[in-house]
C-alpha cells in the first residue's frame, strides 16, 4: 500500500466516521419502521429487516484503518490512534 500523508488519513477517516454516524441515524430510523411495520404485520418488515443486516455489514466492513486497513471492530468513535499501525486519526 502507498503511504499516505498524515493530514489525508485524519481526513478520510473524518469522512469515515461521518457515514458510519448516517449510516447509524439511518439504522435507527429503519429499526423504528421495523417496530412499526411488525406491529402493522405488513410485509415490509422483511425487506426493512434485510435492510437493516445489509447496512450492519456494510458498516462493519468500512469501519477500517485508512492507512493500513485494520478493522478497529468494536471501537468506536473515540479512536485516537490506529491500533495496529499507530497513524493519528485526529
Ligand atoms: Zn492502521
């Protein structure tokens, strides 16, 4: 992998955290029609239902060092320093 200068790393994963904070927002709305449509018993609920799996993936698969590609897993947005290569993230 190239190296990338330190500034760009703190911005990528500024952008990073902002999708995975819409992405969670977006979750959350869904979570809510999930109630809302299981309690409506409409057939929506399955499709908000995988929805919800296909967005809990895709943001545990983007939630990445942009330096070296460490998954940071359960870590959240407090992260200062990559845990595996040491790169500042802000
Ligand atoms: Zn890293």
């Amino acid at each position: 992998m190239e190296p990338i200068d330190p500034e760009s790393v703190k911005t990528e994963f500024a952008k990073l955290v902002s999708t995975q904070k819409l992405v969670a927002i977006l979750m959350l709305v869904l979570g809510f029609a999930f109630i809302l449509s299981l309690f409506a018993a409409s057939d929506l609920a399955i499709l908000i239902f995988i929805a919800l799996i296909v967005l809990g993936v895709y943001s545990n698969l983007r939630w990445r060092c942009p330096e070296c590609g460490q998954w940071f897993g359960r870590r959240f947005f407090f992260l200062e320093n990559c845990p595996r290569c040491g790169v500042e993230l802000r």
